[in-house]
C-alpha cells in the first residue's frame, strides 16, 4: 500500500534535513572559533545618574566628572592609535633636489597647504608628564633631587619601587624603560647606588623559562577543576534552568574569577617578556645565528628567543547569582547593625549614607522596605528574631549602581577626608572590616558582569603582531617586515622546525594571534591597511607547511643484530593536523586538509620534476640514484595518501616526465641522448667485470649538460646531512655503468621507451656500417696484399711474425687505424653490447615479475614427493588448496563483465613475456645483418667456386689484420687498445664476422692464430722489428679467448641454420690431388 505524500510535506521534510547533525572526525585542536563577535555592552556611563536621587548629592556631581574622564580617556585613545598607526608621509613629499630648482618654492607651498591643516591638530595635542620625566627636569644645576630626598621634600625610594618594572608595555610593539629617565639625569652617576630599578640583570619577571613551571602547576590545578564542574554538569544532567544553592553558586563564582586572574597573568608575562626582548636585542656575539647584518626588528623577534622561549557560558548565571546575593545580603542584613548603631548615636551623616546605599541596591521582598524592621528605630531585634527573606535573582546591578555603592562605601571606610574626623571613626572594627572586604570583592564585579568581554581581553594577546614603531625605525627602508620576522610565525615555524611530537598538535593555536590582530586592528585601531597586511601575511603562511617521514627500519634491524639499539624518534602528530577540514581564521573558514593537499601535490611534483631535471644534469651512472628518489617520492606519496586525496602517483610521474600524451618521457630522451653523445663513444667494456667504464683517453668532446639546479634538501632526501649520506652511498655507482644501471634503465623506460632506445640505436649502427665504417673498410681492403699465405712451420714464430709484420706494413703504419676505425667500431660494439644487457637485466625482471604472479595464476612448482606418493594426487592437493588465489576464475564468478576483461587482459600479458621464448637480441642482430649488403664485406666470388684462402678479399682477412695491430705490445707509457677502446672494439668485429658468415674461415686463416700455434710449439721469445715475440703471443691468447666467448654468445642467439650464407647445405665432391710427378706422367 503507497502512501500519499502531499507537496508541502515533501518540502517540510526536506526543511528538516538541515536539522540533521552532520559531524565529522575532525579533532580539536584550535582555539574555539567564533565568527561572530558579540559582547552585550550595559555601561550606560553614567548616563542614569540622576535617576538616583536618593544618593548622597556630591557622589552623583563625582559621577558626572567620571562620566566626563571616561569620555577624555576614548579621546585619547583615539589619538593615541593615530600616532601609533600612522605612517610618516614625508617620505611621499616630493624632495627639492638642490636650491637652484626653479619650481622648488612651488613644491614648498603646496607642501605647506596640504600639511598645514594635519599640522593645526597636532598643535592641540601636548605631552603627558610622567613622574620619570618630571624627575629628569627637576635634577639638573638649578635643583637637585636626591639633596630633595635628604631635606623629606620627595621620597626617591618609593620612586624607585614604583620603577622596579624594567619595561613597561605601551602600545603595539612600543614600550618605555622607566629607569631610563633616571639614568639619563644630571646626578646619577655619583648616586648611582641609590637606586635599584636601574640594574643591569635580568628581572626573573622577564624570563618566561623560570615562570613555566608555576603556569604549568596553575593551569593544571585550573582545568581539572573546571573538567570537575563540567562533568559534574553533564552527569547530573543539570542545565541553565535547574537551582543550585548559593554555596554552588559562590564556587562557580570564584572558578570564573581565578580563571580570569590566570589568563590576565599569563598574557601579562607573554607581553612583559615580548617588550623586554624589544628593548634588549640580540647580536651576534649573544647568538651564533643572527647574522650581523640582521636588521633591528629582527634582531629584536627572530633571533632573540631560545627554544625554552618559544614552547611555552555555565559561569555567566552563576556569576548574577552570585553578585546579586552578595549584593543583597550585604545591603539587607550586613549594613543593619551599622544602621541601628547610626541612629542610636544619631549619626545623621552615617544615616544618611547608609541609607542611601540601601535604597540604591535593595531589592525587597514586598518591593518596599520592612517599615517595622527595628534597626530603623535603633532598637534590637527581638528574641525571636526579626525575619527578612532576601530573593535570589540571577540579575546583576548596573554599572551606576555598582559605582554608586562602591563610592558611598570607600567614603565610610577612608582613612582620610575634607573634614577632619572620618566616617571610619563611626564604626565598629568588625563592621569597618565587613564593608572592607565587601568592598574589595566588589571590584570583580564589573569585569564578572561583563565575563565574555573580560575574557577576550584577558586571552587578547594581538600586540605581538603589530611593528608600526620599528617601521618608523627603518625610515622608509622597509615597507613592511617579512614573514620570518612576525612573532606568530616564529611561533608556529618553531613547532614545524622542531617537529616536537607534543607540541604539534598546538600548531594551529599560534595563528590564532592573527585573528586577535586582525580583530584589534579592524575593531580598536580602526584601520584597513592594518587588517589587509594581516591577511597578506597568513596567505603567505600557507606555503610555509613542509612534512617529512623517517624510514630506516632496515638500518636500525642490521644495527640490533649487533647488539646496537637506536631508539626511535618519537612519531610527530601529523595526522591530527591533516584531518583539519574547517579551521577558523580571519573570520572565514579554511579547509586545512585541502590547502595542504594542493601545496603537496605542487611539492610531489616539484620534487618529481627536480629528480628527473637532476638526473638530465648529470651522466647515465645517476639513473641509479634516480629511480631510488623515484622510489623515496612513491614511499612519501603512499604515507601521504592515508590521510589526503591526491592523484596517483603514476599520474604525477607521467606529468613530470611529460610523458602523459608523449610516446616516450624525458627520462628516455636523456637516457638515449647519454647513449649517443657519451657512452658509445667514451665507454670501455670489460667482460670480466660486465661493467662500462670511462676511457683513458677520450676520442670525443665531453658533452656539455645544464647545470643542476639548486634546491632545497627536503625536494630530494630530507635534509643536508641526509643529502650528504646518500650521496656517499650512490657515489659508488657513479664510475662505471654495469647491471646495476640496466635493471634500473628496464624498469624505469618499460617495454616501450626501450623499443625506442632500440630502434635508435640501430640507426646508429647502421649510419655508422654503411657510412664511416665501409668507407674505411673498403681504404683499408685496397692497402691489404692482395695474397697473403699462411707460413709454413719450419719458418720457425720469429719469421713468421717478420713476415706478417711486412705484409702487412701497410696497415700497421695506417694513421687512422688506432683513432677513428677503431673508435667506429667501437661504438658499434658498446651498441651491440648495450643491447645484450639490456635483455638479459629486462629477462630477470621478467622472471621476478613471472615467480610473484605465479601463485595467482594457478601456477605451482613442482614438489618434493616422498616415495610411494604420486606426484598427481599432491599437484591436485597444492592445487586446491591456492585455488582461493587464483585471480581469473574469482573474478570471472564474481566481476561484472568489463572487470572479467581486463583479468584476462592482466593475465595474458603476464604470462606472455620476452622471456618466454622471444629473443629481443636476435632480432637486434638481424637487423644489423641487414646493414652488411655492400659487396665490399663479403667480396668477390672465389676463382675456384668454393672459398678465398690466400686472397685478402673479405672482412674476416682485414680484421685478421686489425687484430694484429693490436695485439702488438705498446710502450711502457702508452695505452694498450683494451685501455681506450675496450672490448667493445672485439665485440663489433666478431659480431659482423659471425653476421657474414666468416667464422670458420676466421679462426682458420687468422695471421694472429696461425703465430700462436707456432709460437707455442717452437717456444721461442725474440725481438723482432722492436716488438717482443712472447708478449705478442700472450696478447693473441688472451684475445682469442675473448674472441671464442663472443663467437659462443652470438651463435647461442643466431639459429644454426642461419649461420651459413643459405639455408640449404651444398656438398660438392672434389678430385683426390695428384702429386705433380705423378701428373707429368700421366
């Protein structure tokens, strides 16, 4: 059954939503915000004054003139915020240059007509004299006030009590030393030890260090109490409405009172201490870290605080209760005996003022006075007593009452008057002391009545802000002063700088100060630009937020294992921070969480960019430390994302290597560019290391790179010591480039910006076998003679090598042989090797990749099997038991269609990797054997339809040649072709014999070879045309081992089929030979 739902309920439902707490799990830990200030003023100035006419007449004439004083004080004040707000316009008047300026009497009157008016006012204003001053103009030749204080004219040592502050706050950043007019007089010098106000040490007043622990003990004892009273009110479910008694009402009353008195101390101390360090500045012999050019506001706020320094509406019923009982039994039953004993007497002055206070404050019963009440009579109650029922209000008295009270009050109890016997004289000692400490008490009550405006006062501590009079100090130097200098920026930069665990959740309480600023500025000092820089200056402090982590669980586990233990920084309390979603500040509210969000992507990215931008400034060795700063930046961004939205790190990574529309990034750019412009040409390879490393002899300009830029520690490891520790570490990586920087080149490009590194590469080879190469191959072809025979034994090694040596004269004296052919093929060959690694280290990635998915694609290892178990029946148990981890099968019975997809896509791609069966260097090499079709490698068909053996016609015979070059001895300070070239100069030279099909023919017909097996079996070591015999052997060896493992490595990946010239094997049948003895005969 539907039920009808009318319009208008619909909408009163929807009306009802916004009724609905929506809380959420932000912590507290800011000031209470309030972005409505609203303060119920009832000061009515005296203004209801004559309403009291039952009041002593000359109290009223006192109010009047208080009413008047109170008027000249908020003129004052306004004068005083324009002199302290306002900034000199001098510096806006335009500046005669010199006297011989014709318009300069222009510039003068029109000066004068603009300031004149400015100028009136100020001639109405005159300086207050204080009792300092007047000290300094009385001491002096005429006069001399300590011979004053000798003759009991005036009492210096109450002056100098009354000085005993050392500074004393003014206005804003504006302070006076009071001790300073006294130090600046005629006589001080030779009375110097008269005063105390005027040492040197520091007041413990002013060290707010030494006053910490009384705050603590304070404030401690303060909120348990008040957590007490809360609790209290919220289990006994009592509210606003509910009655307690007048005891519970005079315990909240003084709660409230000494809760006050705590704030107005402590703020005092904050602002004692803040103008003290105004007045003594640091320098840099105080602190090591105030540079000596600081300027004197700096001086005086950023670098003049220690570390000691810088860490450190239930009540409003209960106070009317209070004030209002207080108030009535005093006036009700307290000044009955006083009355009686009055008109006993006859005291008709006393009378009339105690009667006077009663009918201004009394609030009867029966809304009269009791006509039969005794003491009216002067009588005594009688036995039973004489009953007055006091009501209980929650009303408080206005301020003309409380004046009014207070004022008849201090006339019974003072000591002195106009005439010469007092009221006080009238009284008994135990009434005088009632109306005493009636009267003390009652002092609270003006600011108790006005709590809310009382407290802000209390907690306003908006003076630390404001600078106006060290601005003036500048004399237009500086417009206004940095952030850094602002007291409540040091305070919240001294928690981020020291990240103290306890103290991070108090962040936020320091930028509090700005919204009393920006109250104070707007509300008292009534100035716009004020409140404007203010704002500027807290839009300024949302950059200024940096976290960072500590992650070396791994160092400190290798450190507990012998038997050293590193306790662990405590952990800062970000986490409260970063839930911070609407915290209030200048009256709006600011979503933390977010603006810390935007400023750390801008941060994750910036540091991305640095990384990359730090490894194009540098050499292929720092791909290494790249991919570990890679690595830093995705650990930061993991613990980042468990308390802020931010995008993939993926994401910001293609962003930063400008590879989100690109096929390749910046990182494949600087990696082939390196390839191309360095490491081909100026890279040795050794084989036994497998690693590259930089020639001796560079053949090729060392390539210029951009400069790294500068950047703070916290964009690349965290800090400068750890800057520094890393890079120790990553210095070791630095001289040569080896497995190391291939497995990071694999995982870093991918499969795609490897293809591309590939496919250039082989563009290079192949610029470099059909250009410079085949041009020197087919020089070179031309110098070699045109047969040359293999020795025979009885030659003996030294004729041999004579006779090699002399073929090939040619080619040994070729000037460019050892530099630029020897270069090319160098390149070739650091190509080829280059490729070679690259799939070994991207086939080993593979594999790990392969092992991890294995358990979630359904694939085991074979295991053990004990004997009479079947190797099935296991399989199938191992099977059943992974099954829950087999991916494809669980989303294909619990995915929705497009999610079965992409499994299967997922699941394809893994399993069909490179390593699988695909060989990348195969095709590598096929390639390159495509670039070899010139006739000049292969040569011309034989004459004898089968092979060339004497004819130097083919590659594998000039490279026979080569390898003789270089396998002759060098010098003692020369560089032996292993040391400039590497074996990347072997690597080309056999790979292209192996792609042309020589091999065979090679190791049959070398010069070297043929040298070596003769050398090993006749044994001889002689000199021969200046190159020793031995040596030379030794160098063809350890070459034709080398030679033999390339020749292994490159037949593993060519097909044996394809090592031959066709894909079919042709035999042809010769004729035994015939001695020619036996063919003269026949």
């Amino acid at each position: 059954m539907t039920t009808h739902v009318t319009l208008e309920d619909a909408l009163s439902n929807v009306d009802l939503l916004e009724e609905l707490p929506l809380p959420d799990q932000q912590p507290c830990i800011e000031p209470p915000p309030s972005s409505i200030m609203y303060q119920a003023n009832f000061d009515t100035n005296f203004e209801d004054r004559n309403a009291f006419v039952t009041g002593i007449a000359r109290y009223i004439e006192q109010a009047t003139v208080h009413s008047s004083m109170n008027e000249m004080l908020e003129e004052g004040h306004e004068y005083a915020v324009m002199l302290y707000t306002w900034r000199s316009c001098s510096r806006a008047i335009p500046q005669v240059k010199c006297n011989e300026q014709p318009n300069r009497v222009e510039i003068y009157e029109k000066t004068v007509e603009v300031l004149e008016p400015e100028v009136t006012k100020l001639m109405k204003f005159m300086y207050f004299q204080v009792m300092g001053f007047g000290l300094y103009l009385m001491d002096g030749n005429v006069s001399n006030i300590y011979k004053l204080d000798a003759k009991k004219r005036i009492n210096l040592s109450k002056i100098d009590k009354f000085f005993k502050l050392q500074v004393v706050p003014l206005f804003g950043d504006m302070q006076i030393e009071l001790s300073r007019y006294i130090e600046t007089s005629a006589h001080y010098e030779e009375n110097k030890s008269k005063w105390t106000c005027t040492q040197s040490s520091i007041s413990p007043q002013y060290n707010l260090c030494e006053q910490m622990v009384q705050i603590r003990d304070d404030h401690i004892r303060f909120i348990s109490e008040l957590a007490r009273y809360s609790n209290s009110e919220v289990v006994t479910g009592s509210g606003l409405d509910s009655q307690k008694s007048d005891e519970e009402y005079r315990e909240l009353f003084d709660l409230a009172l000494r809760g006050l008195q705590l704030l107005s101390k402590w703020s005092t101390h904050v602002m004692e201490v803040y103008s003290w360090k105004l007045v003594h500045p640091t320098d840099k012999f105080c602190n090591k870290d105030c540079p000596g050019t600081a300027e004197e506001y700096e001086r005086a706020t950023r670098y003049n605080y220690t570390r000691g320094h810088l860490e450190t509406s239930v009540f409003n019923q209960a106070i009317r209760n209070t004030i209002y009982a207080a108030l009535q039994d005093f006036a009700q039953m307290t000044l009955r005996e006083p009355l009686r004993q009055a008109v006993r007497k006859k005291k008709n002055v006393l009378i009339s003022v105690l009667q006077a206070i009663r009918k201004t404050v009394c609030d009867w019963e029966g809304a009269r006075e009791p006509p039969n009440d005794p003491c009216l009579r002067g009588e005594k109650d009688p036995k039973g007593g004489f009953d007055i029922k006091v009501p209980r209000r929650a009303v408080g008295p206005s301020s003309t009452q409380l004046y009014m009270v207070r004022t008849m009050l201090e006339s019974l109890i003072a000591d002195k008057s106009g005439s010469k016997k007092t009221l006080r004289s009238s009284l008994d000692g135990p009434i005088v002391q009632a109306i005493e400490d009636f009267h003390k008490q009652s002092f609270f009550f003006t600011h108790l009545l006005n709590f809310s405006e009382a407290l802000q006062q209390c907690c306003d501590l908006s003076q630390l802000w404001f600078r106006e009079f060290f601005l003036e100090l500048t004399m237009g130097r500086r417009i206004q002063f940095p952030i850094e200098m602002s007291m409540p920026w040091i305070l919240t930069d001294h928690i981020l700088e020291t990240k103290e665990p306890s103290m991070m959740e108090y962040v936020l309480y320091p930028l509090d100060l700005y919204n009393d600023s920006a109250y104070y500025a707007l509300t008292k000092f009534k100035k716009q630009f004020l409140y404007d820089e203010i704002e500027a200056e807290v839009r300024s402090d949302g950059h200024q937020f940096h976290l960072q982590w500590l992650a070396d669980k791994r160092f400190r586990a290798e450190c507990k294992n012998y038997g050293v233990i590193i306790p662990y920084p405590p952990s800062n309390r970000y986490e409260t921070l970063l839930k911070q979603r609407h915290v209030q500040l200048l009256g709006r509210s600011i979503d933390l969480n977010r603006l810390i969000t935007q400023r750390i992507s801008a941060a994750m990215y910036k540091s991305l960019d640095h990384a990359i931008s730090r490894f194009e400034s540098e050499d292929l060795t720092s791909i290494v430390e790249l991919e570990w700063l890679l690595e830093i930046n995705r650990l930061t961004h993991r613990l980042l994302c468990k308390h802020l939205t931010l995008d993939s790190f993926d994401a910001m990574f293609r962003e930063a290597n400008h590879n989100v529309s690109a096929p390749y990034g910046r990182i494949t750019l600087h990696v082939f560019w390196e390839l191309n412009f360095d490491f081909l040409p100026n890279y040795c390879y050794n084989g036994s290391t497998n690693r590259f490393v930089r020639t001796a002899i560079p053949f090729t300009q060392e390539p210029q790179r951009d400069k790294p830029a500068n950047v703070q520690p916290y964009y690349l490891y965290g800090s400068k010591p750890l800057n520094i520790a890393y890079s120790h570490i990553y210095s070791s990586y630095r001289n040569f480039v080896g497995p190391p920087h291939f497995k990071t080149i694999c995982r870093l490009l991918g499969y795609q910006g490897i293809a591309v590194v590939m496919e250039e590469l082989l563009k290079i080879v192949k610029s470099l076998l059909q250009g410079t190469i085949l041009q020197y191959v087919k020089t070179l072809i031309e110098v070699m003679p045109k047969i040359c025979r293999l020795p025979r034994h009885e030659y003996g090694s030294p004729g041999i090598l004579e006779f090699f040596h002399h073929q090939l004269k040619d080619i040994i004296e070729y000037a460019e042989l050892k530099t630029d052919v020897f270069q090319s093929l160098r390149e070739v060959g650091n190509a080829i090797l280059f490729c070679l690694l690259i799939e070994q280290a991207l086939s080993q990635e593979e594999v790990c990749d392969l092992l991890h998915a294995a358990p979630f694609q359904n694939i085991l290892p074979r295991v053990y099997i004990k004997e009479g178990e079947r190797l099935e029946v296991r399989m199938k148990r191992l099977e059943a038991k992974y099954a829950p981890l087999h991916l494809v099968p669980l989303i294909e019975r619990l995915g929705t269609p497009q999610q079965i997809a992409i499994a299967r896509e997922g699941d394809l791609l893994t399993k069909e990797r490179l390593c699988c069966g695909l060989s990348m260097f195969e095709v590598i090499l096929t390639r390159i054997r495509s670039f070899l079709q010139d006739g000049v490698w292969r040569g011309p068909p034989p004459t004898n339809g089968v092979m060339h053996v004497d004819e130097c016609m083919e590659f594998h015979r000039l490279w026979s040649a080569m390898q003789f070059v270089y396998c002759i001895p060098v010098g003692t300070h020369e560089f032996t072709a292993e040391q400039c070239f590497g074996d990347g100069l072997n690597w080309a030279g056999c790979a292209i014999i192996v792609l042309l099909g020589q091999q065979r023919r090679f190791d049959l017909f070398d010069f070297c070879y043929h040298l070596l097996k003769v050398q090993r079996q006749d044994g001889k070591d002689e000199i021969i045309k200046n190159v020793p015999l031995k040596k030379m052997a030794d160098r063809i060896r350890k070459y034709q081992i080398l030679n033999n493992e390339i020749f292994a490595i490159l037949n593993k990946y060519m097909k044996a089929v394809e090592t031959d010239s066709s894909t079919v094997e042709h035999v042809r049948c010769f004729q035994p030979p015939i001695h020619q003895s036996l063919a003269t005969t026949c």
